[in-house]
C-alpha cells in the first residue's frame, strides 16, 4: 500500500496496513538538523512521511528591507518563522469597496502544486491548504481589528467572510481540474479556553459560510481535513455536522480528548493528533515522547480512521530528536493490527 492509498482510504475510516503521518508545517531549523541540506522533497521520502501538504504561490514586492508586501496587500515582516502578517489592508467598508483580492484563477498560483502532483501524485498524498472562514478576514484586517468588527462592525466581517468562501471555492475548483484530491483548511476557530469569538457571532456570521464552502469542496469530490487548534467542544458537533472527513489536531493543552472523539464521531470522521508539540515535543525527553506517542496511538488507531501527528504543527522550539523519536514509534509500533 502505498501513501496516497493509506491516507485516502484512512479518511474514509477503511482498513490500512499501518497509521499514516504527515504535518502541516515542518520548520526548515528542525527539517536542517534531522537531515542536513536535503529538500522538502527529498525530507518527506527519507522520514517516511505519507503526505506532500502544498501551499499556494503569492507574490510579495519588498518595500524596505526586511518588510514585503504580499499579493493579498498585506505587509509582512521576514521572521525566523514560517507565519508573520504584521498589518492588514483593510480598514474599511469603503476599503473593501475598491480591493481587488488576488485572482484564483492566475496560472502562476499554481506553480508549485503543479510541479508536486507531476512529481509526486499517485506516490504521496498530495493535500493542498485552503481556507474557509476565519484566516483571511483576519488577515485582510489584522486580528486585533478583525476581532473588534465582529462587534462593531459585523458587516464589514461578513462581506469578508463572504469573500473568503467564494475565493476558496475557486480556488478548489481550479485544483480539481488539476488532480487534487484532498484539502485541509487551516482556520483557528477557538484557543485553549473556548472560541475565539461568542457562540452567537459564530452561529450568526461565520457557521453559515462555513457550511457553504465546506459543502462546495465535498460537491467537487474533495476530501476535506478540518484543522482548527483550542477547545472546541462547544461546537464539534457543528463541525462535523458539515461534512468534512476529518479533524484535527485535538489539541490535548485545550482539554480535546482524543478518546472521548474517536468513540463519539469514529463512524463519521477520521481523526488526525496528537502528540503534544507546546510542550511534550518542545521540552519533553525521548522517553516522554515515545510514551505519548504509543498513548495517541492506543487511543486513536483501533478501528481505523487515524492519523499520528503532532498537535499542530513541528514548529521552530520542536526539538528534531524528538520528532524522529515520534516517527520511529510509529513505524514501530503503528501497524494493524495494532498491539501496544
């Protein structure tokens, strides 16, 4: 069985020789110092990993240095971080008025996908990242002011909001016509204590786009993994309610018990986690590692329709021994029938 196989048939919860493993973000510090001078490519061969995840191609201009402004209009400060939007370029009704959002049909926007699914598809996964509802209102205002209009300002967010499900519905429709089979969307509805915004703006402004955009990937025959980090009990139900094929991460420091959603909605979704990166992969030893890592698949594999990955993503303070220790424990430990 090869990685594309597992991944997909792991989605629709069906039998797999062992638990497949990828990440949606893999830090080049950590990727550098598990295997020196390889590329991203030749990293996702050599470690095993079952998933290429692609994301899409925006220009940037730099303005000074250090300082770029992305396709979107957006300024971005350059970090020692893969993510960094400092200032938003919407302020206003007006603002949105006149904007013009980068054209998801631009051939260049797919340069990169292009070139993975011809190298790759059939092999690996190929898994393209999209957004739904929250990511690029944020963005576009800046999460302080994104936050603030929720309240204040609640058309001005649901015009963004409407923007963004009609963008990405594009944009997976031009990565169906070529191959993609799977999306994830990366947009963080809650933190560690709840939702990033009150039950009703949710319910009111962003769960019904949510449904839409969701919907419009699965009528395209997308598979759709669902990302969003924090506690969100308040409304998994939701979620799952809108068709996606699977959640992640379960974030373990947000209370997401990965027992407690496997026996609840395993006849409906797979479920991707856990392995804590905030602290367990950042700080903990090897043998810390490898013990959660059998926990998470002691929970999460039996009945199929799981896949082992950190709680988010293998970010810059992952220490890379600890990352390999959670692969090799996989690899060990992960095939059916599983027995730990």
């Amino acid at each position: 069985m090869n990685s594309e196989e597992r991944v997909i048939r792991t989605l629709r919860r069906e039998e797999v020789d062992r638990v497949p493993s990828f990440e949606w973000m893999i830090d080049k510090k950590v990727m550098n110092a598990i295997k020196p001078d390889r590329t991203y490519d030749e990293f996702i061969y050599e470690m095993d990993l079952d998933a290429f995840v692609v994301y899409l191609d925006y220009e940037r201009e730099e303005i000074k240095p250090g300082v770029f402004r992305d396709e979107w209009g957006n300024i971005v400060k350059a970090t020692d971080e893969e993510h960094t939007i400092a200032e938003g370029c919407i302020k206003t009704l007006d603002d949105l008025k006149g904007y013009e959002p980068p054209d998801p049909r631009s051939p260049h926007r797919y340069k990169t996908l292009d070139s993975i699914l011809h190298e790759h598809s059939g092999k690996k996964a190929i898994i393209l990242h999209l957004n739904d509802v929250f990511s690029i209102p944020r963005n576009l205002l800046g999460y302080e002011q994104f936050l603030i209009s929720i309240i204040e300002n609640p058309r001005l967010i649901n015009e963004l909001v409407e923007l963004s499900v009609e963008i990405n519905l594009t944009l997976a429709k031009e990565a169906i016509k070529r191959g993609v089979k799977i999306v994830f969307t990366g947009d963080d509805f809650a933190y560690n204590k709840g939702l990033l915004v009150s039950p009703k703006s949710f319910d009111e402004i962003f769960y019904p786009r949510f449904l839409k955009v969701i919907r419009g990937f699965k009528e395209l025959g997308l598979f759709v993994i669902k990302h969003t980090d924090g506690n969100i009990w308040s409304i998994i139900d939701k979620i799952v309610d809108s068709g996606i094929d699977c959640l992640d991460p379960l974030e373990p420091r947000a209370g997401m018990d990965i027992t407690t959603v496997k026996r609840k909605y395993s006849n409906r979704i797979a479920i991707k986690g856990n392995v804590d990166c905030a602290k367990t992969l950042s700080f903990g030893t090897k043998e810390e590692v490898i013990e959660e890592t059998k926990q998470c698949l002691r929970d999460g594999a039996p009945g199929w329709g799981f896949i082992l990955s950190s709680s988010n993503s293998i970010h810059s303070s992952v220490k890379p021994e600890n990352y390999v220790a959670m692969l090799e424990t996989l690899y060990k430990y992960g095939h059916y029938p599983i027995s730990i």
